[in-house]
C-alpha cells in the first residue's frame, strides 16, 4: 500500500531526538527551531516525560470516557492553576482542529445560533466547522462551504458590530496571534471591543490558543495581555510535547451536561499524563519565563541583520519577515547550516518555534547561520 501523497516533504529522516537537537539515522543532528510545527514545548525526549509516559503505559495506556479517570481531574488541576483560568472546565480531546470543532459546536448548543465570524489569514483546523472557519479556499470542501461563515478583515470593528447586531452569530473565533498566516496581530483594542461586543449579542467569544497557548509567548495564553474574558479557549500542539491531545477551556457560564460532546480517545490516560508532565516541567523549568528571556535576545539579535524588514511575534512565537521569499534560505538552513525552521502563508516570512528550553547559544546558532548564507 502507498502514502496517500498529501505532504511535500523534506528528504531528511528523524529517527531520535533529544531537547533542542533531532538526528537522522546518520547520526547528522539538527537543531530544531521550528518543534514540528510548535508542538515540542518541553524538549524533545524529556527525561520526565519519558518516565511518566512509559510508567503509565505499562501500567494502563487506555479506557474510554466511561470509567473515573483521576488522571484528567489532575490535567484540569494543573493546567487550571498554571494557566490562571481555574473557574474555566476542562474539555479534551485529541487535535487542534477537534478542539475548534468542539468550541464552535459547544458555542452554538449554548446560545443556539448557527453563524461563525472569523478573519483573514486565520486558521482554525481542517474538520467540518473548524476548515470553513479558515482563510484558504484551497482546503475547503463542497461539504465545509455549507457552513455560514463570514471572514472579516483583522481589526475591522464596524463589519464586526454590524455583523453580531443581525444576532445569528454563534461565535467570534480569533487567533491572538495568527501562526500559519504569518504572525499578524491586531490592536488591544480590537480584541477588547470582540470581548465587549460578544457579551452584547450573546455570541461567544472563542480564542484559539492551539498555537499560541502552553506558554509559547511568555504568558500562558496570548489573549492574557488584554483585558478579555473568552467564553472558550482552545489548546492542543504545546499540551502533549508530540503526544496527540487536544482541548477546550469553558467558561462557567456555559454549563454542560451528559452526552454533550463527547470522544473515545479524548482525555485517555497515557495524553493525560502526558500534558501533565508538560504542565509540571513548564513551572519547575521556568519556561514560560524562558521564552520571554531568549525572545528579547532573539530580536537585539534579528536587528543585526539588515535583509530583516521586520520581527513579529512574542515570546517563542516568532516570525522574521525578510525582504524577499525565504523558501530557499529555508532549504540552505536545512541543508546547509542543519537547522529546522518554519514557513509560513506570506512568502517572505520564516517562523521561529522552537521548545521553550532553547538558549542563547541556539539563537546564536541560527544567526552565525543567517549570516553566513546571506553573504
Ligand atoms: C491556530 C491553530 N488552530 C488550529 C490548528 C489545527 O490543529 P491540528 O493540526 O492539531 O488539528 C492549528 C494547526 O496548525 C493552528 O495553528
């Protein structure tokens, strides 16, 4: 049997990791600053990770949501305490497209409303509601186009207000900081008059955080830098560091009840312990306040380089926008210089993810490599 042929793909072959570093069967290490798509936050093989998913698998990998699981009451108690959101309850799953998926589906129970506001250059996922929330024609379906959705500009609060006044919007979905799009944010604000005008029209306010949450920006979550409440907050890609989990963040106000949602594999016990670990080593490794350390670092250094028009981002969330399309400086980094980074939607734009326990001397890496490809 063959591959369904999806992926364009690099002719490189991981076959062990280890924090910063990936190594193909020859034994050629590359330092990874791209995280498999920012899903390695802790590092890749953490020592603790290792133990506690390997003890939890020889002791039981799974048992579906119809068992007490205290494992995802320890999830919810961790992540509650770290994130700051402790009133918030925890839903989980296995993806980010699930976790959007779930958030849009729960919006629309709750105040039973069927249309969706999203923006341009936003991603969301590639399930049913999640991919026609999404800014890019190529991977919506016929069976997605059906969805009611309207893609407003970024920042555009009078098509918004005009918008939510027709009262059939069930939720306002935004990435605080766009990731496959090209890092774009907008204004405080914006994001606050979205808070404000989703509590006037009854529409909940759902901030996607698949990306940008578990720390990545320096804070726990990209929306904690303004003054707004998200009614739901979805996570997945940092959460497990490479084991498959998802998940939503429910405001109080939303209340549930049996057979609501639901999932076989969401919240087994190996993706618990898992995002658990994360959680523990996030705090006892200080990472959060890592990525606010190394990002400072990271853009004195960008500065130096002149071909650089501009650095966007926060924390490890990070995008340098060259003056001209970076896929070949991306291949010469891979090949050349063996370093992972990443692409993005604008052409121009090569985006930094790496594990929040990278240091200095890895920025120092990738800018020596820089450097000495652009001479
Ligand atoms: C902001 C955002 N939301 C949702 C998703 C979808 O996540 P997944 O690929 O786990 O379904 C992604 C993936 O890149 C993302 O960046």
């Amino acid at each position: 049997m063959s591959l369904f042929n999806v992926y364009p793909l690099f002719d490189i072959t991981p076959v062990k990791a280890e924090d910063v570093y990936v190594f193909d069967e020859n034994n050629t290490k590359y330092l990874d600053l791209y995280g498999g798509h920012a899903v390695i936050s802790i590092g890749h093989s953490h020592p603790k990770y290792v133990k506690h998913i390997s003890e939890q698998v020889s002791k039981l990998g799974f048992y579906s949501n119809s068992i007490q699981n205290p494992l995802q009451v320890d999830l919810a108690t961790k992540l509650g305490k770290l994130s700051g959101c402790k009133e918030y309850q925890l839903f989980l799953c296995n993806s980010g497209a699930e976790a959007n998926e779930n958030g849009l589906k729960l919006a629309s129970f709750h105040n039973g409303k069927k249309k969706v506001i999203a923006f341009k250059n936003g991603f969301h996922g590639r399930t049913s509601a999640a991919v026609a929330a999404t800014d890019n024609a190529k991977i919506v379906a016929p069976i997605n186009a059906q969805q009611e959705v309207e893609i407003l500009e970024l920042g555009d609060l009078v098509a918004l207000e005009k918008s939510l006044a027709k009262n059939d919007v069930c939720a306002v979905i935004i990435e605080f900081i766009q990731g496959v799009g090209g890092l774009d944010e907008s204004t405080a604000e914006f994001y606050e008059a979205i808070n404000t005008l989703c509590k006037k029209y009854n529409t909940c306010f759902i901030a996607d955080e698949v990306q940008s949450g578990f720390g990545r920006t320096g804070d726990f979550f990209a929306f904690q830098k303004y003054n707004v409440t998200p009614d739901i907050i979805s996570i997945a890609k940092g959460m497990g560091n490479g084991f498959p989990i998802g998940g939503i963040l429910i405001h109080p106000d939303i209340k549930a009840s049996f057979g609501l949602l639901g999932t076989t594999f969401g919240g087994n016990h190996l993706a618990c312990v898992a995002s658990s670990t994360v959680l523990e080593v996030i705090e006892e490794e200080k990472l959060m306040q890592n990525a606010t350390k190394i990002s400072a670092y990271f853009i004195e250094k960008a500065k130096e380089i002149s071909e650089i028009k501009n650095i966007k981002g926060r924390g490890l969330m990070l995008g340098l926008e060259f003056d001209f399309p970076i896929a070949e400086l991306r291949k010469k980094l891979i090949f050349n210089q063996k370093i992972f980074t990443g692409s993005a939607k604008n052409p121009n734009l090569l985006r930094i993810l790496p594990p929040l326990t990278i240091k200095k001397e890895h920025v120092d890496a990738l800018f020596d490599a820089i450097k000495s490809e652009l001479s």
